[in-house]
C-alpha cells in the first residue's frame, strides 16, 4: 500500500499528489512513469512522474479527472492509500543519457500545455540541478490564466519562463506556438525542443519546429491506457517503424511521430466499441 501524503487541487480538473513510494523514489528519473490503481478491481492508470524527493522517499504525480477512474482518485484525500504504485516505467528523457558538458552548450526550449507542465518540470528541475539553465527557456500554455499549473516551481527552475494563455488572461496572448515564432523572430535560437501537452499541441508544435529545424521531442503519454505494452492501444508510427509508447517511450522524435494516425487510435480507444475494432485489426 502506498499512502498519499499530500493531496492539492491545482486548478479546475487537476490535482497534485506527493505518495510515500520510496523504491521507486530513489530509482526514478526525469521522462518516466508510474502505474497507480486505487483498488484490487480498479483501472490501472499510466501518470508521468512530475517531481520526486529521494530523501523522503516520495514521489509527485499531477492528474486530470477524465472519467470514472480519475475522478475517484481525485477524491482520494491525504492520508489515503494506493493498492498499488508501480514503477518506475519507461526510458528516462534523452538528457538524463547525454555529456553533461555538450548537454551545457545547448540552447534547449521546454514547451507545456495544460497538464503537460508536470512532466516538463522534473526535465527542466533536473537540467538545473546539473548546472544547465541559462539557456534553458520554457514555454507554458492554457486556456485561462487559472488553468496555469505549477508556476513559482518552474520560475524556480527555468533559464527564462513564458506562461501564455488562450484568453489572454495572463503573460503572452494565444497559441504557444505564435510564442515559439515570436522568441525566434526575436532572435532565438535553440538546439532541441521537448513538447509535452496534448496530441494537437505537440502536432502543431512539431509541424513549426520542423520549418524552424528544430529537433524536437515528444511524450506521447497521452495515448497510454494500460502501460503495460499488452492492451496495444498506445501502438504509433514513428518514422517506417511501429513503436509501443509504454515501452519504448513515452518521449520520441516529435518530428517522425504520425500524429494523425496517433489521434485517431486515441479517439477510438475513448470507447469500447473502439477499442473492440482495433482488437481485430491487430
Ligand atoms: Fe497499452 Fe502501451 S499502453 S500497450
């Protein structure tokens, strides 16, 4: 059993939960998941990991109330318990693997949308705490200036931070992605982008970043169901190769990704009858 030390409700729909899970504390690293389920019967639910305390033994994880499973997890309260909290899953981000010194020389741009900023976070904290975060900007959109998660922690741990709001409620008006275009209109140059955020986002992020000649990365944990690598529902198109979110990612080369394959598969898996189609192909 896993107990849940600090259950926050960040904005409307999302929640934030520190939970004692000491192994996977200490083994974890920026890019990689857990799967938590409440009960013996519930659904297991794939969640990035958002922040971690070695010392404590407890992990962060960030999550938005989509259906039944979630919804019941949000009401869980501090003090609470998981049945279980495996982990962690997945490759770790690109960085965690590169030469801290040519990772230094790097201009890198973090780009989150909505929930998305969780898993930018642990990237952006970790990129700090090795001595890289001058010319490391971050760029995080929502709708509304209210949906804007977890801004003093990444002020506290970006080179330069850009919130941006559909509305216009709050720091720069519209799309991140006429953000991207104004910081290199203005000069900006970067060597690799990481864009986290829903699939629409990510699409349209790597479709500029592609004319801009952007490496860019993305997580695809959007499309995970079970995390496993058995239920098939996280299957993409990466490049001529198929790929399985779960286990060979969640973060892959944004510009070979088929989105349009991805949401497609996504949207059928919102349903049963969908998920029964799929079977079949496969
Ligand atoms: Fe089910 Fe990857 S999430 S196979």
């Amino acid at each position: 059993m896993y107990k849940i030390v600090k259950a926050e409700k960040l904005a409307d729909l999302i929640y934030l939960m520190d939970v004692e899970a000491p192994r996977v504390a200490r083994h974890c690293q920026p890019g990689q998941f857990v799967i938590v389920k409440i009960d013996e019967k519930g659904e297991r639910i794939p969640l990035t990991i958002c922040d971690y305390d070695r010392e404590a033994g407890t992990v962060t994880i960030v999550l938005q109330t989509v259906g039944a499973s979630t919804e019941r997890m949000a009401s869980l309260k501090e003090g609470d318990y998981f049945r279980d909290f495996v982990g962690p899953l997945g490759v770790a981000s690109e960085f965690v693997h590169e030469d801290l010194e040519e990772l230094k020389k790097k201009k890198i741009l973090f780009v989150g949308g909505g929930v998305g900023a969780a898993p930018v976070y642990p990237q952006v904290k970790w990129l700090k705490e090795q001595g890289v975060d001058v010319d490391v900007d971050v760029i995080i959109g929502s709708k509304t200036k209210d949906m804007l998660i977890l801004q003093d922690e990444m002020k506290a741990v970006a080179g330069n931070y850009y919130p941006c709001t559909d509305d216009g409620s709050y720091g720069h008006s519209g799309m991140v992605t006429t953000k991207i275009e104004a910081l290199v209109n203005e000069g900006k140059k970067y060597d690799v982008c990481v864009a986290i955020g829903p699939m629409i986002m990510m699409k349209f992020v790597c479709l500029l970043t592609k004319k801009l000649e952007i490496p860019t990365i993305v997580s695809m944990n959007p499309i995970m169901v079970d995390g496993t690598g058995m239920c098939g529902a996280c299957r993409l198109h990466v490049g001529d190769e198929v790929k399985f979110a779960c286990v060979d990612g969640p973060e892959f080369d944004g510009h070979l990704v088929d989105f349009d394959e991805s949401m497609q598969r996504q949207a059928l898996y919102k349903t049963q009858e969908g998920r029964a189609m799929l079977k079949l192909k496969e």
